[in-house]
C-alpha cells in the first residue's frame, strides 16, 4: 500500500482506514506548531493531483475484508489542496458501503470548488485553533493568502450551504488554553455539529495539557455534542502495513 495506510484507531471516527491524497513530503497550507509530521516541506497553495484516483481507487479494492468504521481522507498533507478530492470521495462512494471523513485545515473553504467536493463527504472535521489573528499565526503559521476572519467565515458558509457534516476540531495547548470562552464564542457563529477538544498528545515539541485543564476547557462548549480526547474510549486497530501507517501516524498516546 502506497496511498492507503491503517486502519488506525481514531478517537473521533473509530477503526479509520486513511487514505493519504498528498502523499510524499508534508506539503499543505499550514505549518503548525504541534504537528505530529514535524515541519511543512513545501507551503502550498494551488491545488494540484498529487495521486491519480485510478491508483487509490485500485488499492482500496486491493485490500482484504477489514473491520472499519470510516474510510478518512487525510494522511502527509492538507487533503483540500488536491483537486482531485471530490472526484476520489465519489469513487470511494460508488464502491464502499462506508461513511467518508475528510480532515482539513479549513484553509481552502474559502473557494466554492473545495466546499463543493468537501460536501460529498459525510463528515468533515475542520480545524480551528484561535481566536485572533495574532494567535492564529503563532499556532497554525498559515501561507499567505488567507486570514483568520475568512477561514471562520468559510465555515459559517460550509455549514449554511450544506448543514449536518461540519465537525470542529480545536486544538489546545499552553498557548491557547487561556481562550476556551472566545473559541466557544466563535464556535456559536459556525454552529457544528460537534466540538471536538483535542490536546497534542503525539510527539510533537508542544506540551499537552493534562486532563483536568483539558475538561475546563471542554466545559466551556456545553451548549454542544462535544468530544474530548480524554473522555472517549480508544478502540482497537491493527494496520495493515505499519510501516506505510507510521509516515501518517507516529505513535502517541492516541
């Protein structure tokens, strides 16, 4: 497997089988400062194919029968910046009777194209970390080309345009974890369908917040169907190839 890697346990999506559309060096719109993947090679912008769909397409129908819950785009890079998502996600569809995640930066959402092809899925978890714009650029370092106020904006658009798939992913650490209030605030104007509190528990140079932090925090999101990493029970997966698997997934907590 070149392109397909786990099943991985996911405290958010179960047994997730991932399906890795950059593949290669880390390249994406980002270059945050608890990313499990280290540094980002290559800052991009510009959507490109990164892998044909025929080459994914021919190793999902490859595998053996495996127990999974969710077929999830993700992997060494931002997912959106391939433009080729919409076409595998339809693929993926028309052959496998399981529910498709997409896990992204929300950099690209501003483009109608990229929210178009993210609503083929039927779950996607999109990240925000920050309330201002100064934080936003200390904990995601994002490429030129977009703000803070536009990422939050091109969520409250994805979830009028096609409700009942946005997931919010928002990760805290020390340099945040201050700011539950105004994260809560901002999440009220996206209006998910759920909160989902993480904490950078895989090697990373950032230092995780313990749990009790972590449920102040969550406390915070109430008024919603909220998850914390802490709270959920891990399940079991065995990866097919642990190799492939650890280029996406290093070992952590979880």
């Amino acid at each position: 497997m070149k392109y397909v890697y786990g099943p991985v346990p996911s405290w958010r999506l179960g047994k997730s089988l991932g399906v890795d559309l950059i593949s290669g060096d880390k390249i994406c719109t980002f270059d945050c400062a608890y990313c499990q993947l280290g540094k980002t090679v290559r800052h991009l912008i510009k959507r490109s194919i990164y892998v044909p769909t025929l080459e994914i397409v021919n190793e999902l129908e490859s595998l053996p029968d495996v127990e999974i819950d969710y077929i999830t785009l993700s992997g060494t890079g931002e997912p959106t910046l391939a433009s080729n998502l919409g076409e595998v996600i339809s693929e993926i569809k028309k052959r496998f009777k399981k529910p498709v995640a997409v896990l992204t930066n929300s950099f690209l959402m501003h483009e109608p194209q990229v929210r178009r092809e993210l609503a083929l899925a039927d779950k996607v978890v999109a990240k925000l970390d920050a309330p201002t714009e100064a934080l936003f650029h200390v904990i995601n370092c994002p490429s030129q080309g977009v703000s803070l106020e536009m990422l939050v904006t091109s969520l409250i658009k994805f979830n009028q345009e096609h409700p009942g798939k946005l997931a919010l992913q928002m990760m805290f650490m020390p340099q945040n974890k201050d700011f539950a209030k105004e994260m809560a605030e901002l999440a009220k104007k996206i209006a998910p369908i759920e909160v989902q509190v993480n904490t950078p528990l895989r090697p990373c140079p950032v230092r995780p917040l313990i749990q009790p932090e972590l449920a102040k925090i969550k406390d915070f999101f109430r008024l919603f169907k909220v998850y914390s990493v802490y709270d959920v029970e891990k399940v079991n997966a065995k990866p097919l190839d642990e190799i492939e698997t650890r280029k996406r997934r290093p070992a952590g907590v979880r």
